[in-house]
C-alpha cells in the first residue's frame, strides 16, 4: 500500500518516466520489460502480483508449464 502511494506521487511530481516496477513475490526492480498472453499469465499467477521474469518462470515450473524466453526487437513498431 505505501509502496503504491509513493508510486503515484512520484508520477504526479513527473518522476513517473523513470519509475519501474518491483516483483510481487521477491520485491527485486524488474529488469526488464517482459510480456506473455494472457492465458499463460492467469494460469501462472492469478493473483496478478506482477512477478519478475525469474518469479514467473519458478511459478510456471510448478504449474508443470516450460517456457522459452526470447528478445524482441520493438524498435520498427515503435517508429511508427
């Protein structure tokens, strides 16, 4: 709950470009910007805790579920 307030009013004050999002399990900075469908994600974590990469891929193992990471180059969708 602080961890939110101070979120807001850090993008209210326009610090908000910088701000990135912490894991709902470890509490570790995100490292990265990561996506996956929305299946996957609901059966991994239903709660909706925003995990870090590392976080889902241990609660995916336990739901039985490999996944494969790769990069994406996102820089073409981005200019235009």
């Amino acid at each position: 709950m602080i961890r939110l307030a101070v979120k807001n009013f850090l993008c209210w004050v326009g610090f908000g470009s910088w701000l990135i999002e912490y894991c709902g399990f470890c509490g570790i900075r995100q490292p990265l910007v990561w996506w996956t469908d929305d299946a996957t994600y609901k059966k991994v974590d239903p709660g909706n805790h925003t995990p870090c990469p590392d976080c889902f891929n241990r609660r995916a193992l336990k739901e039985g579920m490999f996944l494969r990471w790769y990069a994406k180059d996102e820089s073409e969708r981005a200019q235009s």
